[in-house]
C-alpha cells in the first residue's frame, strides 16, 4: 500500500522462466507491492513453477505480443496505482519507491534507461539502442512539446488508476510497439507526466526483440512511424482531454489523505456534528 492506495505490478512473460521468481519476489519485498500479476502470454515450460508460490497470481493470456500480456493485466486489477515492468531482471524493485513518490505529483511517470550512472555493467544498453531511443523521445519531445523525454522503449512505468481507464479505449497495438503506443496515447489525452531515471541491469537470458538487432532496428523504425502518425493525424479518435474528463468522487476522508492533512478532517467531522437539543422543562424531573 501507498498512503492507503493499492499498488499492483504487472509481468508479462513469454520467455523469462529462469528470472521471473527473483523478480517477482523482489517486488514483493518492498513492502510496498500489494499485488504481482503474471500474465503467462504462451510462456516457456516451467514458467507456471516458478510462479507458484511467490505470492503472484498468474493468469493467461494466448493472443501472442507483449500489448496483448499488458493489456490482460491492466484489465485484470483493480488497484489504484499501477505499475508496468519486466520479470527479466532488467528492472528493480527499489525503484518502485520513486515512481510511487512521483505519483503524488502527476498521474503518469515513465522511467528512462538512458541515464549512465544507472545503467549498469553487462546491461543492454549499448550506443545503438541508448541513442536510437534517446534520438526517438527527443523528436517525440520537440512534435508534440511535451515535458523531457529520453527514453522511448523503456518498459518500467506508472499509472494511477484513472489515467489508465481514460486511455485504454485508445490502445489497440498488441505487439512490441505497444509501448510507444502507450506513451502517445498519454500525450495525446493531455495527461500529465514526468520521466525518471531508473536502474537497469543486465537481462537473464535472451530478449526476443532487443537481443536480435534487425529486430531492435526494424522496432525503432515502427516506433517513428508511429509517431509521425499521432503527429500528423493518421490515428485521429475522438479523444476526452484529462482536464475536460469528469470529476472523480471522493469523500472528506479521500481529501484529507490526498493532502496528508488530518486538521481537515477533523473540522469537517466537527461542522457536522449536531448540537445536543436542550431538554424541556416540563420533561425535567
């Protein structure tokens, strides 16, 4: 829990057999973590072992694509506060502080891979992918003026509940370009967002897309061009702006929470309470 909000993490996994235990349990250990989602999208043999008894609940999903797991998972929880990752040992659990710190401030926060003092040894993160997706936030960044973007593909990322709910009918990619997707359809509502710098390490086992690099490139490529569409209105919908979007209920008490002000609520209980009526006089013994 984070000051009395529900905090779910969200892991799809295809081939991440031989990490998903560590990282699952790693997320756990923050204390933080409420919930593990472990969306099975037609994983290696032995996965569903490693998962059993982490504490994770795994369901599944046979539509094949990396936007077909994250959507299953984001339909699956009803948590207030949601965080996207990757059981790959790439992300840490200790990061998971800082998104949460950051979610009191905006309703979205990305995470950046591209920042080197948090990149460590052995992780895949060499000149061509750092620059590529530096090179493609930035052009995002200077199209659209949004706030500081350096990073296009990194997967470690947090919604509050409400951001994810005014987006989703907008997100329709069900595969590795699902991400990028993801961060337009948040520029294009007008949610606001910062990105922080989080820890990468490097992966257990082989990635299926990063790892090949025709594959790294031909996915830089559909990112851009994914871009350029938001950009010049090759994906126009209909869209509510998160400034225009109803007013979401709450009580005294979620007001009081929000603001960590508890001399709120205590006036607002003493405004109503009911002042005694006196007695009569013919009643008086």
């Amino acid at each position: 829990m984070w000051r009395g909000q529900k905090i779910a993490v969200i892991f799809p996994t295809y081939n991440e057999k031989d990490s998903i235990r560590a990282a699952t349990l790693d997320y756990f250990k923050t204390g933080l973590v409420d919930e593990v989602i472990v969306v099975n999208n037609n994983a290696a043999p032995g996965t569903s072992e490693q998962v059993a008894g982490t504490g994770a609940t795994e369901i599944f999903e046979t539509k094949q694509g990396y936007g077909h797991a994250l959507l299953c998972g984001i339909d699956s929880t009803d948590a207030d506060l949601i965080i996207l990752s990757e059981p790959d040992g790439t992300f840490s659990g200790h990061d998971v502080t800082k998104l949460l710190a950051y979610s009191e401030d905006v309703p979205v926060v990305f995470g950046t891979r591209t920042s080197r003092e948090f990149i460590w040894d052995g992780a895949n993160m060499g000149r061509f992918l750092r620059w590529g997706n530096w090179a493609v936030a930035k052009m995002t960044e200077i199209l659209f003026n949004t706030t500081i973007l350096t990073d296009m593909g990194c997967t470690h990322r947090l919604f509050r509940r409400e951001a994810l709910k005014l987006i989703r009918p907008h997100l329709t990619i069900g595969g590795s370009h699902f991400g990028p997707q993801l961060l337009m359809e948040v520029v294009a509502h007008g949610i606001p967002f910062v990105e922080i710098p989080v820890n990468y390490r490097q992966r257990i086992g082989m990635s299926s897309v990063t790892g090949d690099t025709w594959k790294a490139f031909k996915l830089g490529m559909r990112m851009i061009h994914l871009v350029l569409e938001y950009r010049f209105g090759l994906i126009e919908r209909e869209r509510v702006h998160w400034n225009d979007r109803p007013p979401m209920p709450h009580s005294p008490l979620d007001a009081c929470e929000s603001n960590n002000d508890l001399v709120l609520l205590a006036k607002s209980l003493q405004e109503r309470q009911v002042e005694p009526k006196p007695i009569p006089e013919s009643s008086k013994s």
